[in-house]
C-alpha cells in the first residue's frame, strides 16, 4: 500500500472559555485526514515528556495513527484561547519543541521511501534541503508566512492568500517552488501546476468551526492529485468538499470535547493568572 508521511506540528487547543481541549497542528491534522482516507499514513513530530505531551500521543492513537512521535528536551506545543463574542483571543502560541523539528535517523530513512511527504508549518530548512537532496516527492506549507523559506525546487509549496492570488502565486514560483497551491477561504483556492493556474471555488458549508479546513483541503488535494493522480480540476474539487465538510464540526478532524485536565491547566496558571 502507498505510504504517505506527514512531519512536523502538533499543538493542543486550550479553549479557556469552554473549559475544553482540542488536538490538532497541520502536520497531525494532514496525517490523520489521509488515514481516514484508508491510505497508509505515518506521523512523525515531537512532544515534550509533560501532561500535555502525554495527552497528545493519547490522542494521536485514538485517532488510527500509530504513536511514532519524539519526546524531545522542553514543552508540547500549547495555544491558549479566549472566546469573546464569537472571536478568538490568543493568550499564548508555544510551539515548544516541536518547533524546527527534524525526524532522527530512522525516520529519516523512512521519508526516502515514502510515496510522499508533507512538512507542516515551521519546518526546519535543513530538512527542506535534505529532502531535496534525496529526490524526495514532498509539499511544504507556509501557511501565511510566504517569505520565512526558501522555496527553491521544492515539489508543490502550500500557502495560506492573503488577498492577491494570483500575485502571490506569481512571487513563489518567480522564487523557485514547481508548483503552488494557495487556499483563499470563502473565495475558493488555486493550484499552479507549474504550466497551467486551476482555482475551485468554495464548497457550501454549515460552519461550526473552521479550523483544520485549510489542513483538510491539503490532505484530500495530495491524496488525489500526487497518490491518486487524479486530474487536477477533479482532485481539487473533492479537497473543497473535504474542507467544507472539516467546517461542520470542532477542531482540525473528528473528535470529542474532553475538559482540560487540571494540571494541564496548572502548568499555565502563570499566563491564565488561574482562571479556567
């Protein structure tokens, strides 16, 4: 079977207001995505050896995944939100030692042999590079830091718009990336296949929670279009109802709200001044 890796965030979602948990990171949402898909995935990132690290690989598991992830030196990635009115307030953004993380040997060697590879958010250049000198199929997201890498050669770079498409798809291909995809919420997404721009417009969604969508749209466009191979106006079309149907419930992909844990919320009490 096809074996697909995703590296690099995972983070858990305190949500102050509600008392309550999600799990996510673009990284693990992609990999779980595509193992609900029924294709082979892997997860590689790291947690710290804390409550939160140990909740995440709980959840990693529950999820289908195996737990293949590191216990590295520091803290597991942690957002802490305030929900007013409808908005979201960021407390705090730790990425703790997920951050730059790059697989051990092992894991390294298992990207060589992967069908594909997807590196999340704040990966590390030394790994774009190494992947790159492998050869190794691989798509990379910026989400909206379009300038914090350097995109040459990389396969298909992902990007979050920030209001001019079809300039900011331009920019990344004059600075090297082979193809782009470029995810504009309500106004669709673009994907430059390197000869030829396709766009898809937004599915209709009854919107819960729009987090994770962007994540979803990633996995179901690689799962069709680069394992598949699929057409592109078709592989695009289904990573839009995938998106859409991401909207309908809370967090990056299915899960139940579960409280925050009250050393969890200990560890934090510092930022929270003690309030749950």
């Amino acid at each position: 079977m096809t074996q697909v890796i995703a590296v690099g965030d995972n983070c858990l979602d305190l949500f102050l207001t509600r008392g309550q948990m999600a799990f996510g990171g673009n990284a693990l949402n992609v990999a779980v995505q595509w193992h609900r898909m029924g294709l082979q995935a892997r997860y590689f990132g790291a947690v710290g050896a804390d409550a939160t690290g140990a909740l995440m690989r709980e959840a990693v598991l529950k999820a289908g995944l195996r737990d293949e992830m590191e216990i590295l030196p520091g803290t597991t990635a942690v957002t802490l939100l305030e929900e007013v009115a409808g908005d979201r307030r960021f407390l705090l953004e730790d990425l703790g030692c997920g951050l730059h993380y790059i697989p051990d040997a092992p894991r390294m060697q298992a990207l060589a042999g992967a069908s594909w590879v997807h590196l999340g958010t704040n990966t590390a250049p030394a790994l774009v590079r190494d992947l790159l000198g492998q050869g190794v199929g691989f798509s990379l997201d910026l989400s909206t830091r379009h300038q914090e890498q350097d995109v040459t050669g990389v396969p298909l770079v992902l990007a979050s718009g920030q209001g001019a498409p079809r300039a900011e798809i331009a920019a990344l291909l004059e600075r090297g990336a082979r193809q782009v995809v470029l995810t504009c919420g309500a106004e669709g997404a673009f994907f430059h296949d390197g000869s030829t721009l396709h766009h898809v417009a937004a599915a209709p969604a009854q919107v819960v929670d729009t987090c994770g969508a962007g994540d979803s749209f990633i996995a179901t466009f690689l799962a069709e279009y680069r394992v598949k191979g699929r057409p592109a106006p078709e592989a695009l079309a289904l990573a839009a109802k995938a998106a859409a149907l991401t909207c309908g419930h809370q967090g990056g992909f299915p899960q139940d709200p579960a409280p925050i844990p009250a050393q969890v919320l200990t560890a934090y009490a510092h930022v929270t001044g003690g309030q749950a």
